[in-house]
C-alpha cells in the first residue's frame, strides 16, 4: 500500500493537463506561503501521505467533495481540513503533527468554516480514522483576477470546477481507492460530488449528503449522524 500512496501523490502533484485559474497545493507555491516558499509543496505533500497512513488500515467511509478552498486543503494538502484543525485537532488527522504551511500560520492559522462543522462531527462519531475526505476535483479552481469583478477573484477566491475539470478528478480518485485495505463506502457531500459519481463509470454511491456551506451546515450534521456514523 506505500507504493499505491506514493503512485496517489504523483498523481496529485503533476496535476490537471489544464492548470488555467488552478491551483496545485501540492506543486505550487505564491506570495500566501510561509518561507522557504518553495518547499511548502512537498511540505502538503508529506501532510497528504501522513493522512492517509493513518487510515490505510482503518479507513471504511469517504466523503467526496466538490473542490478545495484557498483556505482549506490549498494549505494542507488534506481535503475539508484548514490548519485550524491542524493545531487544534492533530491526533484526529495524523499520528503525529503536521506543517503548517501559511506565511501568517505562527499567528493566524487558516481557517475553514466547512472543515470545523465536518472535523467535528468527525470528532463526536469517535473513530476519526475510519474517515477519508476526499474532493472531485482535487486541486483548487479559483475565479481570473478581473479588476471589474465585484468580490474576490484570483488564487484567494473560490469557483466550482468545470465538468472536464471534474472528469480529470476521477485518475485521482481511483488511485486514492487503492490505498485503502478495504472498499471504502463513497457518500458524496453536495451535488457536484453527486454529478460526478452519477458521470463516472462504476463508481458507486451510498448516500448524498448535504454540503455544510451556506446554511447547509444542519443538514449535514443530522445526515452524517444517521447515514454515515453507523457504518464506522
């Protein structure tokens, strides 16, 4: 299985063949990275193998995404995991502390609202190895900069990932799979995540739950404790 993990972060680190208005966590680095910048992609990387080290024997249940946020896995390498959980959460995450890779983490690390309502259920169900989160499309899609734009735009924005960009989540995915000791029960969190299983061949679905963001965070809770806490 270490060949099958170092094979997934290859894959993740060579990225989309189209890497227009995307960010690789695990290739690139920019002015938001601490320094030496150009080491805090392998240091995502290193956090990425951990992660699922500590659930390749374990792992039952994955929760697929729709993409990373650029406050999120953009810095930990780690899907729906901010550094907040990070400092706060380590012995949920990995077996030991993991980099914090943000240039103001020493006084602020990055926060995601969407990471805190998931760890926390993932903290109350009590068996935080038998999880793995996993994203469609891995690496992070942001919005062009456009000076005309109102709101954020740029690496510092969100934007939800194109179909062909989805379709090129599935190599990574598939590999991600073959980490894992045992099949993995696959639930999707929001409706880009459900497209994308309903899209790929054979890639079976048991259940869809609703995505914590924007006012979803309930909903989510109430289906994680019925749906996917049982089967851990």
């Amino acid at each position: 299985m270490a060949a099958a993990v170092d094979e997934f972060v290859s894959i993740l680190e060579q990225g989309p063949s189209d890497c227009t208005c995307v960010f690789n966590p695990w290739r690139d680095h920019d002015e938001r990275d601490a320094a030496p910048r150009r080491r805090m992609p392998a240091a995502r990387r290193d956090n990425m193998a951990a992660y699922l080290d500590a659930r390749r024997a374990h792992a039952r249940v994955l929760l697929l995404g729709e993409a990373p946020s650029h406050r999120g896995c953009r810095f930990t390498g780690i899907a729906f995991c901010s550094e907040v959980e990070l400092v706060h959460k380590p012995e949920l995450v990995a077996h030991h502390a993991l980099a914090l890779t943000s240039r103001d983490a020493a006084v602020k690390p990055q926060r995601e609202r969407s990471a805190a309502v998931i760890w926390g259920e993932i903290e109350r169900a009590g068996k935080p190895f038998e999880v793995v989160l996993w994203n469609a499309f891995p690496w992070h899609p942001y919005l062009a900069e456009d000076a005309s734009r109102a709101g954020p735009c740029g690496p510092s924005s969100n934007r939800r990932p194109k179909l062909d960009e989805v379709a090129q989540g599935r190599r990574a995915f598939d590999a991600l799979l073959s980490c894992f000791a045992r099949r993995l029960d696959v639930f999707a969190v929001g409706k880009v995540a459900q497209n994308a299983l309903l899209r790929w061949e054979d890639a079976k679905c048991e259940g869809c739950l609703r995505h914590p963001a924007q006012g979803g965070e309930t909903l989510f809770r109430s289906q994680f404790r019925r749906d996917v806490a049982p089967r851990l």
